[in-house]
C-alpha cells in the first residue's frame, strides 16, 4: 500500500497555505539545491495555444484509442467512464509524449485525471527505487483528493507505491514512511515536501515529472511560491513539467511559463464567459448583515438539495455558522484550517460518504474538492474576487451536470463584486425568485445527457 502520513509524536506542524482574512502567511525558504535550472525568463517562447471550447463528442477518440496500459484501462472502465473530456482528449495524448504542459479548463472537466493516467502510463516501478513523480498542491484536502485519484486508477498496476506528505502532522512519520521502501509517486503541500528535501531523506533526483495542480494559488503566494522553487531546484533540470488550473491571472501566468520549456503544449480559455459551467444555475438575494442567517434557513427549506457547501470568508464565520446550523440540524458539518489535521480529514470522509449533507467551509475547499452528490453552493459571505466566486459555484455541476449556486449580497459592496463578476463571465446573475423549478438544477436526464461517462476527477 503506498506511504501515508502518520499520527504520533514529532515536530510541530507546518505553515498551512490559506487566503483567508484572519490568517497571515510569512515568506520562506530559500534555495538551497543546484542552482543550474532556474526558471526560464519568457522569451521569445514557440508554444502551442489551443483554445479550450467544451466537451468532445462521443464519436471522438476514447481512451482505447490512447494505447494505454490494459491495466489503466481496467480501471478506467472499472470505474464506469469511457469518453474522455476536451481537455482530457487534447492534453493526456500530449502528456504521454513528454512535452510541457500549461492547461486550463472550466472546473470540474477533468483536469486531474490528465497527470494521473499520463503519469501512470509513463512510470517504471522497475527502473529505480526513488520517486519518478512529484506533485504538488495547495492544500492538504486537494493533496488527500489527488491521492485518491491515483489509488483509484492504478489499482491493476502492480508495484507502484504513492506517498502522501503534508502539513499537519508530524515531521518523523513522514521520514519514517520515505524510509521504510521505496516511493514511485510523491504528492503533498509545498511546505512539508520541502522540509522533508532540506532533511535529506526525499531524494528528487529521479524526478521525470514535476506537476502543480491549481498552480495559479501556489505560485500565486510568495511564500508557496518560494518554497515550489525551491523543491524545483532540487529535481533534475531534463524533466516534464506539467502545470493545471481553471483560473489564471495574467501575472501568474507568466510565472508558471517561467518553469515551462518553449515547446510547452498550452490549452488556455481565451474566452473567461467559457469557464462558467453551463447547467449551473446562478441567483442572488439580497439581505441585510443581520438576517442572513434566517435566510439560509428559508433557503433551505425552499429548495431541493443532495448536499450543500455553505462557503464564508474567515475562520471565525465558520466556526459561528457551522455551531448554529448543527445546533438545529443533524446532518451539518464544518471545516476550516483551525482545526486539527485529522478531525478536517475525519470530516472531510464524512461528507464525502453522505453522512453529513451540509458542509459550512472556509475556501480551503473551493477548490478542486470534487464531491459528487453536491447539487447546491450558497455564498453565506460574497467572494472577494471573480476567481474565487468561480472556484466555488465550480463545487455543484460537476462536468456537466445540474447545479445552484445563490450568492447572499448584503452591502453596496457585495453588490460591485457581484457586477464584476457578472462582467468578467459575461453571465447574469439575477434575483432567486420565490418559487424555482427543482428540474433546473436537479434533472437526472439533463445530467445523464452530458456525458456522464467522461472522467470528472478532482478538478
């Protein structure tokens, strides 16, 4: 079984990347490996550039048609998917030849699936006994997912070990783990994989492929950034770097490609109207700072719902909101970062199991979280920005299928933001009406009419 994280006695836990308004993250890090492969300057790059349209058809080029191993195959189909996305058809065949990848698709087509199955394709759990795959990700839930992901389609393949390290928990178990045998694929939070090279015991020197999932976050923060720049530096310089996103700012963009070769294959979405998932279902109401609680209890009671992420912008929001709705409702549970590592896992599988039907959660889980049965997203608190507000209407409709997401407007301000929104999207976000057709965004046909058998993984 591959290398996990374990509970016990060590050191003490590791900064946790958040962008929420309590918290304040502090610069780290500096390089201390090789210094022969700094990231490239822009240059005069000869890319690739495929704008990202929508799903492919189903007379498309399936995953058969990809020659992957039969035992990828296996669980492939295992898993009852058999068309792949756009973004999927474009990307895994380019990824298996080696080249630089920089992808951006609307949430939830399938962008992870992309580096899993392309990298389990290329592994050889024979050819040496230190890791040949490194992923990184900006939280430690998305970094638990993507792990998720790998068991889920390598379960045919013999011999591949996963090894799963973020903050958290302590320090030595994750150096006894590296220890005990041999780790083909390392995944985990930037901070906790780059204490674990300065320790010496996470050798990157094999590295054949260097990922960064929601790349536009880590490298989006200084001090992640610092700490992904440091780890790169650690790897060899010949390698595939493969970078992946729904959302990218025109600054951040330029960084990523400051890791990418010139020959990069980029799907970007030259259109921000076209990352807007199609069967989701957008409203506002407006309500004043002092009645929004009552109000989401109204909403609730008026709509038909599988289960429910419910975000807010802090910590504290969280805890407060999270404390009355379970005080009134058995089926409610809270994450944020506060919170011990193994309770937010602990509840995280909860929700994930539907034992729990609504989530109160800070943006530690707006994004790539990708919970299946989640057909609704209430904004208790407005996004801050469009990106944010994208990544967490992006947690209902998952690849195509029916969603709602309402966003609570309880100032002038709130207002603007919402208007931005509307203007970068090129959407409408109008007024919740007192009565809403449940067929819009919880129709079985609508959703089994969108390829439902095309792999929705992850992001």
């Amino acid at each position: 079984m591959a290398a996990a994280v374990q509970n016990g006695h060590g050191e003490a836990e590791l900064l946790d990347y958040e962008e929420e308004v309590e918290e304040q993250v502090t610069s780290n890090g500096s390089a201390e490996a090789d210094q022969n492969q700094e990231p490239m300057d822009d240059g005069d790059r000869v890319v690739m550039h495929t704008p990202y349209h929508g799903h492919v058809s189903l007379h498309t080029a399936g995953f058969r048609d990809m020659l992957l191993k039969p035992e990828i195959l296996k669980g492939i189909f295992d898993a009852g998917f058999e068309h792949p996305s756009q973004v999927q058809a474009e990307c895994i065949p380019k990824a298996m030849s080696g080249v630089d990848i920089l992808c951006q698709a609307k949430s939830g087509m399938g962008k992870t699936a992309v580096f899993v199955i392309s990298t389990l394709q290329m592994i050889d759990p024979q050819a040496t006994t230190q890791p040949t795959v490194l992923v990184l990700a900006p939280t430690r839930e998305l970094a638990y997912q993507i792990a998720a992901q790998y068991r889920r389609f390598r379960r045919h393949l013999r011999g591949i070990r996963i090894g799963l390290f973020y903050g958290g928990t302590p320090l030595l178990g994750d150096i006894q783990n590296l220890r005990a045998g041999p780790v083909h694929i390392v995944l985990g939070t930037p901070g906790r994989l780059k204490a674990l090279v300065r320790e010496r015991v996470l050798n990157l020197s094999h590295i054949k492929h260097f990922i960064v999932d929601e790349c536009d976050k880590v490298l989006g923060q200084l001090d992640m950034q610092s700490d992904v720049h440091e780890i790169f530096l650690a790897t060899p310089f010949e390698k595939q770097v493969m970078m992946f996103s729904a959302t990218y700012q025109t600054a951040v963009l330029q960084d990523c490609r400051k890791y990418l070769s010139k020959e990069a294959f980029e799907v970007l979405v030259e259109d921000p109207a076209k990352l807007v998932l199609k069967r989701l279902v957008q409203h506002y109401k407006q309500v004043t700072e002092d009645k929004k609680y009552r109000m989401l209890k109204d909403v609730l009671d008026v709509i038909e719902w599988n289960q429910v992420i419910i975000f807010v912008n802090t910590v504290t929001r969280a805890s407060t909101l999270g404390t009355l709705l379970s005080e009134e409702m058995t089926e409610v549970i809270m994450i944020h970062s506060a919170m011990a590592q193994e309770e937010r896992l602990a509840r995280y599988q909860q929700f994930v199991d539907y034992r729990k039907r609504i989530l109160v959660a800070t943006d530690l889980f707006g994004r790539g979280m990708d919970i299946e049965r989640v057909n609704v997203v209430i904004n208790y608190d407005c996004p801050t920005n469009p990106d944010q507000y994208l990544h967490r209407i992006a947690r209902a409709g998952r690849f195509g299928t029916c969603g709602l997401a309402v966003t609570f407007v309880a100032s002038d301000v709130d207002a603007q933001k919402l208007n931005d929104i509307q203007d970068r999207y090129d959407t409408d976000i109008s007024a919740l009406p007192d009565q809403l057709d449940p067929s819009l965004y919880t129709s079985e046909e609508a959703a089994e009419s969108s390829s439902p058998d095309s792999i929705d993984s992850a992001n």
